[in-house]
C-alpha cells in the first residue's frame, strides 16, 4: 500500500509537470511532437530511477557538505550512460532531443528527488518514487506534444491526420504555442484534481466554537477582562 502511494504520488497528486511545475524546459522546448515527449520522458524515467537507487544506496556515506556535487555526479553518469545507449540505437531521437539530454543532469525534478526523497529512504522506495516521477513526467510531456503536434502539424505520432486541404496552426510547434498549451494543460488539471472541502456553517456542530463571530468576540472580551 505505501509503495503503491508512493507510485500513485508521482503520476497525479505530485506530477512534477503539472502540479510541482518542474522540469519546465524541455517540456516547453521538445514537446513539438508526441514522439519527442515519450522519448524525453524515458530517457529521464530511466536517469530517475538510476540515480534514485545509487543515491538510496549510499545515503549514508555521503558527508552532507558534498552531498549536492555527490548527486550530480552519480546523475550525470546515469546520463551519460542514456545519451549512448540513444546515439547507439536511436540516433534519429538524440538528433531531436539535442542538447536537452545532456541537460536532463541538472533538470531539477531529479535533483529535488535525489535531495527530498532518495538520500532520506530505502532503495526500494526511491526505485518506486523514481519510476512514478518518471511515469508522471513522461505522460505529462507526451500528452503537450501530442496536442502541439495534432494542431500544428495535423498529425499524431507523425501519422498524418487531416487531409491536404486543412491548415494546421503553425504556432503550436513554436514556443509561444508551446507556453499556451502547456499554462491550458495545468488549468485543465487543476480544475480536475482540486476539491473545494466545504466550509461548515456557523453554529453548526462541525464547526465548533471558532467559527461563530460572536463567541469569537466574546472571549476576547473575557480575555481582556481577565488581563
């Protein structure tokens, strides 16, 4: 149960797009496609996890003073490791991701989780939170350059959608559509995801004493009576 809230932590209550707000710059500058957004996504998924495991590991022989460039490191060889493996296998994605993927060593979703997280808890519970985060991350992006990609290009996984004749928005593949999807995305989270908790009206019994105006006024009568 606590692994799986820690899992579920990432994806929705805690997404690190839409909800922590993190990670802010490839999400605007490689989300011009779907494709772009799943490939980011893993490629960080994978450095997440990585590192939240080796930091886990050695939380506590690392001395506190150098525990940031500690992290760095261990992050920046996870990366180093993703950036071969992509130049290998998939160079067409490396060329698109760019200088992004070398720049996923300071991206702040995973040094706030190596800091917040994987130094203060066990292994197993920085691999789940890595992968959540990770999840989280990659859902979010994928589903920014999926919007940018249909209204701009008028495809989906460069699979063309409209036909000849219809004009797609060019703007969505540049930055200021970039910026417009991405503030639309976050509203359209927050107005599902927040609850109002209903306010219990005065002189109710849920509302205790506190909420009544009169009483409130009355005992700091007494209390000044009482000075």
């Amino acid at each position: 149960m606590k692994l799986f809230k820690i899992f579920k932590s990432g994806i929705i209550d805690e997404n690190p797009t839409f909800r922590l707000v993190l990670g802010t710059c490839p999400t605007l500058a490689i989300t011009t496609s779907a494709v772009n957004g799943i490939g980011m996504g893993l490629a960080t998924t994978a450095v997440l996890i990585g590192s939240n495991v080796v930091i886990s590991l050695l939380r506590k022989f690392i001395p506190n003073k150098v525990r940031i460039p500690a992290f760095v490191t261990v992050i920046a060889g996870f990366v180093t490791i993703v950036q071969m493996l992509l130049k290998a296998y998939v160079p067409s994605l490396d060329k698109a991701l760019g200088i992004y993927i070398p720049l996923i060593v300071v991206n702040c979703i995973i040094m706030a989780r190596a800091e917040s997280f994987a130094s203060k808890n066990p292994v197993l519970d920085s691999a789940i939170d890595g992968l959540g985060m990770g999840i989280g991350f990659t859902l979010a992006i994928t589903v920014i350059g999926a919007i940018r990609e249909i209204l701009g290009n008028g495809s989906i996984f460069n699979v063309q959608l409209l036909g000849e004749s219809a004009s797609p928005a060019l703007a969505m593949i540049l930055p200021p559509g970039g910026f417009l999807v991405y503030g639309l995305a976050i509203g359209v989270v927050n107005l599902l995801t927040n609850r109002q908790v209903p306010v219990p009206a005065c002189g109710t019994p849920e509302a205790g004493c506190e909420a009544c105006p009169g009483n409130c006024n009355l005992n700091a009568e007494e209390k000044e009576g009482q000075a």
